[in-house]
C-alpha cells in the first residue's frame, strides 16, 4: 500500500480521526518543513500529517518552506500527497461551503523558492507540468465523494496567487478572465515541487467565501475559518472512503 501524507491549510492544523504515534522531526537540505510530521494512522491506515502554515498557524503562504514539506515527505517514504485548500470561489459553481478538485493551475506567486534543482541544473529538469495534478489521485477522491454523496467540483482552475492579503476586485476580474475557478494562496509551488520528486499530489479545495468583489459581504478571516470548520467535516468524510481504497 502506498504512503498517504495530508497537507493542512486554513481550517486543517490537526486531523480529526488521526491516531498520532509520532512526531517526527525532519531536517532538509533545504531547512525546516512547517512542522513536526505527525505519523500515525487513520482508521487502521498509515497516514502522515502536515500542517503548512505550522502547529499554531503562525507562517504565512509566503513564508512557507514548501522545498522542506515536500522534501520530508519524500524522505519519509510518502508517494501521495493529499493537499487540503481553502479557497476563494470564482466560477458560479464555487459558492462558500462547495468542495473542488482542481485540474489545472495557474501560478501568479513570485519570489518563492520554486524548485529543487534551482542550483543543481540539468535539462532532465524541466518537468512536464502539462497537467499539474495526478490524474489518478484526482479520480479517487471524486469517486470517493461520490461513494460519500459529498457534492464535489469535478474541476477547475486554481490560481495561486501571493496573499498574504486578500485581492482587489479588479484582480479577481482578471483570474476569471483567465479561465480561473478559484483563488488560493498555497497551491504553488507545492504542486510543482511534488512532481520535481515525482510524488502523486492532489487538491482538494474548500471555498471559504466568494472572491472579492463577487458578493456584497467583507472577506473576514472569521467568516472563511467558519466556512472550512464546516467543510472540514466532509473532507473527513472523503478521507474516510479514499484512505483505505489507495
Ligand atoms: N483569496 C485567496 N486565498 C483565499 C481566499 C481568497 O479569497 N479565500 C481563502 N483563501
């Protein structure tokens, strides 16, 4: 059976279901991960927890050292990584509350460490990013919503965008405009740091609020932690059905 780790964000610091065994401390050649992994079981299945903003939430999307995250999971044997993100909604179809597997990605982040080989060049490097989520993963956690009857977006753009502030309206305009269905700050370069130690990743995203400029409310950090506190339970859910089916 192939080693599952879970990526928390916003709303996932701890895993509800996970028996922790062990905390595990990791050292990279690329520096500390956010965390301590927490290596334990859910329902009888080894599973690996990280959460990327840290145990208390203290580190920022640009801050995160996902070379390390995604390094230390590799270290420790994982081959798919299941990334937890809160999201704004964009499209119609990505109201508060609505659960999302994305297909596709388009990174407007800048200025983070995005590769491993940034130092240590080949052309062998150049990763094929054609679609930047495994394919496989992807159809597990849609049929496992579907075995769940958890309603779930099939696909979807992801913009990675730099955060930590949230987005103008004018901005969001243009994410659309781009062919964008939602709007999250994590997703990159996670995504493409798995597949430069060809890991198996994919996302499941939460849309904590309409993106701005899309609905007459403020954007509070209060009202998006409240909306993943409750998705989160579906999410546990679909872990349930998709942790033992890998
Ligand atoms: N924008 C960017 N990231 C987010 C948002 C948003 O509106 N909501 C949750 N994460």
């Amino acid at each position: 059976m192939s080693l599952l780790a879970i990526i928390g964000g916003t709303g996932l610091t701890s895993l509800d279901g996970l028996t922790i065994k062990e905390k595990r401390t990791v050292d990279t050649p690329f520096g500390q991960p956010s965390s301590e992994l927490l290596v334990g079981e859910f329902q009888g299945h080894p599973v690996i927890f990280l959460p990327r903003h840290g145990q208390q939430h203290g580190i920022p999307p640009h801050k995160i050292n996902y070379r390390a995250n995604i390094w230390a999971l590799k270290n420790q044997g994982v081959e798919n990584i299941l990334a937890v993100a809160a999201v704004g909604g964009i499209r119609d179809d990505m109201a508060p509350g609505v659960i999302a597997i994305p297909d596709q990605i388009i990174d407007y982040t800048y200025g983070r460490e995005h590769s491993f080989f940034s130092d240590d060049f080949s052309s062998d490097k150049h990763i094929d990013f054609t679609y930047p989520y495994d394919e496989n993963l992807r159809q597990q956690l849609i049929s496992a919503a579907q075995q769940q009857a958890i309603a779930c977006v099939k696909d979807g753009t992801y913009a990675a965008v730099q955060g930590p502030r949230l987005e103008t309206a004018a901005e969001i305009r243009r994410l659309a405009n781009d062919g964008c269905s939602m709007v999250g700050m994590t997703g990159m370069p996670e995504a493409s740091l798995a597949r430069e130690l060809e890991l198996a990743y994919a996302s499941c995203a939460v849309s904590a609020n309409w993106a701005a400029g899309l609905s007459d409310s403020e954007i509070t950090m209060a009202d998006i932690e409240q909306t993943v506190a409750n998705g989160m339970s579906k999410i546990k859910q679909l872990l349930t059905q998709l942790i033992p089916s890998l």
